[in-house]
C-alpha cells in the first residue's frame, strides 16, 4: 500500500518546460509550494509563474545532472515530478549520448536526492515510445516485451526500470505515466512546430516526413497533467503505470491540411514517402486509457479537437510576433 | 528480418565469469574465434581456455566501461555477448551507482562499439529480475508491466530498452535472454556459494533468510549457453527476447536442506523469516519457457537435478582446497 501523503512542497524537474510549466501551475492553484528545477536550455524563463501567482514558487536553474545545485530542496518535500527531458527525440539517434545523459543518468540523480531524503511520492513522465511499434491497439500498459525503436524510448523504459526498482527497494510510491504526444502552449518541437517551421521558411510547399498515413493521440498539455492529478489522488499501489492520451488518432496528413489551412490554404504536400518518417519513429500509436478511466480520468478533447486548439494558438502568436 | 550472419570472431565480455567462460568454451567449440573481455575484478583468468583449447582465443583485460582499451577488438566481429555484470545482487540496493555503473552505462558502451564497428548480433544476458514480482506463473516474455524489486533488475531493464533502441535504430539483431538463477561451475555467488560459507564458518547452524518458501528455478550454466546457440540459430525476428529456465522450481528450504546433507547433516536452520530474503529479492520465480521451447531447446535437467549436481561439485572442489 502506498504511504499516507506528508505535506510540503512538491518539486518539478524540467519545470520550465511545456508540460512541466502547466505542472507547477497546477500545484500551485491546488495551493502546493512548488520548487521548480530547470537548466533552461530547453525551458523558458517566461513560462514559470509571476506576480500573485509566484508567491508559494522558487525557481532553481540548474541541470538535474548537477544534484548538488539542487539537492537541499529536496529535503522535507512532498513530491517530485521528474519531467526534464531532452525534448527533441530525432536528435538521439545522430548523438546517443544524449538520452543517457538527460534521460537515465540524470533520472538516476532525481531519484538518488528522492531517497536520500525520503521523498514519499515519485511522478515521472515516461513515453508511449516505450511500447515500439506494438502489435497491440490500443495498447494496454500490461503489453510486453517493449520493444523502443528511438534511444528517447529505450532511455524511458530504461528509467522506468530504475523508478520502479527504487520505489520497491527504498519506500517510494511511484506514478509513471506513458504520454501520448503532448501538444499546447509553451511547446518547442514536434510535428506542429515543424510544420510552422517549415511553412514559414517555403510557403508553396510543405514538405512531410514518410507517406502521411502514419497516425497517432495528441493530448492537451493540462488535460495531461490533470491526468497526474487524478492518478496521484486515487491510484494505491506502490508502482503506478498508466497511459495518458486520448481515445482517437489523427494522421500526419491530416494534421498538414489543418497546418496549411491555418497558413492560408496555398501550399502543396510533399511526401518523402515510406511508412515511418525518420529512424526511430513510431508509425502507429493508441494508447488503451482504460485504466486512468475507471480512476475518473478522462480527456475533454479528441486528437483532432486538441490539434485544432494548438494550430490556432500557434498561428495567432506567430501573428502577434510579426 | 535478421540480416545474414558474417563470418568473424565473436566478443564475450564478461568472458571470465561463470556464464561468459561457458559461452566462450561453447563459440570456440563451434570452430568460433573468440575474443573475451573481462575487468578480473568478479571473473577469474583461470576459467579461460588454456593449452590446444586456446588456440582461436584472445583475451583483453578491461573494463567494459572502459571502451578505448578493447573498442579495435569489434571491427570485423560477427557478434558480441554482452555478459559482463555486476554478480552480486543485493550490492545494489547498499551501493546504488554499482548496477548504473556495471549494467546501464557498460552497456552503452559495449552497444556504441558495436554500433561504430556495424557488428550485425548482439546478445545480452537480462534476467527474470526484470519481472519483479509477477501475478502470472510460469511468466511469459508478453507480461507487462514490468517493475523490477532491485536496482540489479532495475539497471537488467534498462539495457534490455537501450538493446532494442539500438536494434531498431541502427540496424543490429538483438538476442535478448531473461535468465532464472544460473549455476554452475565457477560462480562466485548466490543461494548455494552463501550456504556453503555460511556451514564453513558455523557447522551447526544454517541461517536461510526469509522464511524458506521462496521458490526459484535453477539452470545449468551450459545449458544456459546452449539456450543462447540455439536462440542466435534460428530466432529470425529483429529484437528476440527469450525467457530461459527450467519448468519446475525448489524452494529455498529444499535447497538448505540438499547442501546440510552434503555437508555431513548436523546443521539446524535458522529462518529469519519474512516473506522477502532480502530488499529486492523476488520471492517466487518460474519463467515460461514454449518461446523458446518452439525453436527446439529444452532444459535437460530439472531444477532439484541443476542444484544436486552443482551442490556435487561444490562439496568436492572444496574437499580438494583443504
């Protein structure tokens, strides 16, 4: 059974990021004191809180691969919420070095100031990229073997491992969640920035990665993290997998003619052609929800409805910044 | 589909450990020049070939953390072994670092060579610690999720993501094997190693820890290496992941009665009780094993057989030291 909740801060590594910013909002509106750890190489300064909203924050802008920046923080804290990652997953198959850094090494740090200083309560944002290219849809969180084709997703199970092993060798309770693909403000990569991108740049045509059929769930941001939430309200059991994401797919062609539509409707789609648009991509991806669902968790927003939001809050910043 | 198979020396890190010098006296059998890697710090320079047997080996005293010191060894090589590992369990959960150190970041390491070098198999010895504590027995390679108890099975499930990101990103094979208790002749750990000193220091009496119902399969270290063979012959798949064992299990009572009677049989046990030996211990192993029955191998010797023939041999090598 998991340990009776303690109060005191909750800390948010990557908390500078696009779902780690919609985290610390969150905690801070449930009236936690929130700590957030950020290098700000892939995060922004803009996103943390400000003003009213900051009065229960504190920010350290550190590495998690530099514990001793950090570290004290933990002490007495309620929780943590390792969320810092490397955000690009295509950059690891050129420099595989990368996701052992950011992913594992750093997660095995995180991990180490948690039990170092009994920290109760472990959230970490693993990846549907740990399931491969399963054989399975929707895939439930029992499907095996897991087979990752990215080192993003390898260095996710990889850290999976060591969350599980820690919470049943040192006390911790653990809440892992396998995202779909997460979309909403504050975002820095991924197929809608690509494609703004790319527009931007050429404005006849678009060029997209593989044949366009490949197909998967985008989730909104702070449906996201209301899916911690709930997760870490309800779930009893002293490892806690659930997927997050939503019950539809939405294809890569789709989401160019909603990309190009956005942008005023005159660029052509070029295909590269192939089934899986870069090395280590996952062609076909839907999450089984089912779980989080009998928890009381459920998305508001279909794939295409959380698309659509995005597109529009994209195009209209890139308006107002030009 | 695997590629083709290439003529070349086969790596064995680990090669002077328990498991890695069967599999190096198995590969050279075949007529398999052989090329073992081993730091000497848990594997032993006496359990390499020596004489005629030693004539198509090498051998490269490192650590596989290490890479410059043994990385020119992978050009031109058929396949690699990846064994080496931390052989003591229970150090982990004391010492953290040791299985991110040993497992995880050696096995990058051994996996970048491989990939540099476009070494087209790759076998990795993971281990039935990755399935924690299962609900489903005997455990099939399809069980999920998996949460490893120790940071030895931990770090085991780690490579195992690393392993099938490299496969599918660089273009390797993966052998994946998920191993029971391997005994046999020149281990250095484990239940019947701690029995044997525990008698040696106190012949009246046998502490067990735990209650003795802990109940785990036991496969000989050749047939192990067999099972691997047979595995690398006819698995065809990009990523093969095979659970090896035996289809029955010996409690750990039964264990600590067979070495008291090989011991001359005056001993009582001590049971410290609990249903956990130690943290991160799994109580209750047995690994479903038609995968890897459907290729053709087949463990000769039941569990009780496994531990009464090692138990033989342990009794007689150390009548010979005294």
């Amino acid at each position: 059974m998991a340990p009776a909740h303690r109060d005191g801060p909750a800390i948010v590594t990557g908390g500078a990021g696009a779902i780690g910013s919609a985290a610390v909002r969150a905690l801070l509106a449930r009236g936690v004191e929130v700590c957030a750890i950020d290098s700000l190489v892939g995060g922004r300064k803009e996103h943390l809180p400000h003003g009213a909203e900051a009065a229960r924050f504190s920010f350290v802008e550190s590495d998690v691969r530099e514990p001793t920046a950090y570290q004290e923080r933990f002490r007495g804290a309620a929780e943590i919420w390792h969320l810092a990652a490397n955000p690009d997953i295509r950059r690891g198959t050129s420099d595989p070095r990368v996701d052992l850094e950011n992913g594992t090494v750093a997660t095995f740090h995180v991990l180490e100031c948690a039990r170092r200083h009994d920290v109760p309560r472990f959230f970490f944002s693993s990846s549907s990229a740990v399931y491969g290219l399963p054989t399975v849809f929707p895939t439930p969180e029992s499907y095996g073997p897991l087979e990752p084709r990215s080192l993003y997703g390898g260095h996710k199970l990889a850290a999976e491992g060591m969350v599980a092993a820690y919470a049943h060798s040192y006390g911790l309770t653990a809440f892992v969640f396998r995202f779909a693909n997460i979309i909403g403000p504050g975002m820095t990569h991924g197929v809608l920035i690509d494609f703004f991108d790319k527009l931007r740049r050429d404005p006849t045509t678009l060029e997209v990665l593989g044949d366009g059929h490949q197909a998967k769930s985008y989730l909104r941001t702070d449906e996201c993290v209301e899916g911690m939430l709930v997760a870490g309200d309800r779930a009893t059991d002293r490892v806690n997998v659930f997927n997050l994401g939503t019950t539809d797919r939405i294809s890569v062609r789709e989401i160019a003619e909603k990309v190009i539509a956005a942008h005023g409707g005159r660029a052509r789609i070029a295909y590269t052609g192939g089934e899986v648009g870069w090395v280590g991509d996952v062609p076909q991806q839907l999450l089984a929800i089912d779980k989080i669902g009998h928890l009381g968790w459920h998305p508001k927003l279909t794939s295409a409805q959380a698309i659509d939001r995005t597109i529009t809050e994209i195009a209209d910043a890139r308006k107002c910044a030009r």
